[in-house]
C-alpha cells in the first residue's frame, strides 16, 4: 500500500512525462474502482458528479460533505486523487488554506481551487484577490509534508466571460502565486488551448467530454497539454443512459436497454479482484 508522500510523487512524476495523461473523475467508491481496473494512473474528484450522484444541483454540496466523499475516492484504490475544492468554498484566502488542510487529511495528493464566486451578479474573484487566494492555498500546500499539487482554475468561460486575454492573464497570475498546474475549463478550440499551454511555463490541464469537442489525447500532447480530466462527462453519460432505459420502459414498454448493459458475474469478478484484465486495487 502507497503511503500518501508515494502518491504524491507519482502523481507528480505523471505531470513530467513528454506525453499526456488522462486523469478521469469516479462520482463513487464503485466507478474509481472501475477507472483503477482499466489501468488508469490517477484519479479526480467531480463536484457536479457527486452532486448529481446525491440527486443535488450543482455547486450545493458543503465543504464537510465534499471531504467526506473525498476521503471514499481516496480510499477507493490505491491511485493518486487529485479533489475538485471548488472556491475553497470560502471567500477569503484564510478558508482556502483551511479547505487545503482539509483536502489533505482527506488523503488527496492535489487539489483545484477555482476563482469563480457562487455569486450571479459578480461570478468571478477580481484578478487580484483570486491571485491572493491562490497563493494563500499554495502556501498552505507547501506546508503540507508531502508535495501536494496545487491546480489553479480560471472559470471565465464556464461564467460567460470567454475572453482569451484575461484567462490567460489570470493563469499568469496564478502561476506567480505559486499553482503547480493551470486549468481554464470551457476552452474548447485547438487555437485557444495552444495559446494557453505556450502563455505559461507550468502543466496545463483541460477538459475533455463536451459535447461537440473532438480532440484527441495524441492531439492535446501535440499542443503541449499535460493532464486531461473529463469533469462530470462519465457521470453524466451513465445518467444518460439511465435516463434512456427508464424512457424506454416508460414510453415503449421494452427492455432493449439491457443489451448494452454490464454483466454481473464481470462485475462481480471485477469487484472481487479475480477479473483477468487487470487489478483493482484496494486498500
């Protein structure tokens, strides 16, 4: 078993490699067992997922829940989890280097900080309170006595704000106060993640599973990406499905949903550790 100073090198040294990875998002203990039996490297938590998972909208799950669910992806398997911290869910830096604490006792080797306010009317931190609040969790991270890997997040596009200058402003910014990888969630043109990724000297991560984008993992190493997560996009395909199946037996009264379906002896097989296609490792 990985102590959490292991992890955290691994997961460090997957951000040094010349190609890049994908660092997919479980919404449960039974996906991120699932994501370490195909042979997935790291792991990352999903607010909307969880949320969506609990039946809850987005962005209202406190911060002691959020941890807890932390703690279960962690526990899950043996791999590196980097945890979805939203805001900090605080306002002022002094709560964001609480929520790193926090995210660390949880087990998480890393973790996003957002500059995004929860607020309608004023969505997004000033360019230099976010900076402030980044350096206060990167501070707090380097604190820690492991190397925690900070990811500071940009959310203009994901706010209506989809101005390239000022992301890549603000991803300059947080790299100054100290964030390890830079994320802008929403830049869905090669163009705009290219400018991104040759704007700063730190890893970059983006996004993959919209709808619509269809860059390859070969194609965002071509750019210069690092990291490559999918957000919701997993959890939201398997809502979709359900919703699908459930539509189908309302509507139709049929079953052909159930083609497509798992098996249960794989799954089982899977959960036990006796599947040949791979380990699923647990503590």
């Amino acid at each position: 078993m990985l102590t959490q100073a292991d992890k955290a090198r691994v997961f460090g040294a997957l951000h040094q490699r010349p190609h890049a990875f994908i660092i997919p998002n479980p919404w449960d203990t039974g996906t991120a067992r699932l994501l370490a039996y195909v042979g997935f490297e790291a792991l990352a938590t999903t607010s909307m997922g969880f949320a969506f998972s609990a039946g809850r909208p987005d962005n209202t799950v406190g911060r002691e829940d959020t941890m807890a669910h932390i703690a279960e992806i962690v526990q899950a398997t043996d791999l590196p989890v980097s945890a979805d911290l939203e805001n900090g869910f605080d306002d002022s830096p002094d709560g964001v280097v609480e929520t790193i604490a926090l995210a660390a006792t949880a087990g998480a080797v890393g973790g996003s900080i957002e500059d995004a306010t929860g607020r309608p009317d004023q969505p997004i931190y000033r360019k230099e309170y976010a900076a402030e609040r980044i350096r206060a969790a990167a501070e707090a991270a380097r604190a820690l006595p492991f190397a925690f890997m900070l990811t500071a997040r940009a959310e203009n596009y994901l706010h209506g704000r989809p101005g390239l200058a000022d992301t890549i402003a603000r991803l300059q910014a947080y790299q100054e106060a100290g964030a390890d990888v830079l994320y802008a969630p929403g830049l869905t043109s090669r163009d705009d993640i290219a400018a991104v990724v040759s704007s700063v000297d730190r890893p970059v991560n983006v996004v993959m599973g919209l709808q619509g984008v269809q860059l390859s993992l070969d194609e965002l190493a071509a750019i210069g990406v690092r990291r490559v997560s999918v957000g919701s996009a997993l959890c939201r395909t398997a809502l979709g499905a359900f919703l699908r199946a459930a539509r189908e037996m309302r509507e139709q009264g049929t079953f052909a949903f159930a083609d497509d379906a798992a098996r249960p002896r794989d799954l089982n097989a899977i959960f036990s550790g006796q599947a040949s296609g791979g380990p699923v490792r647990t503590r």
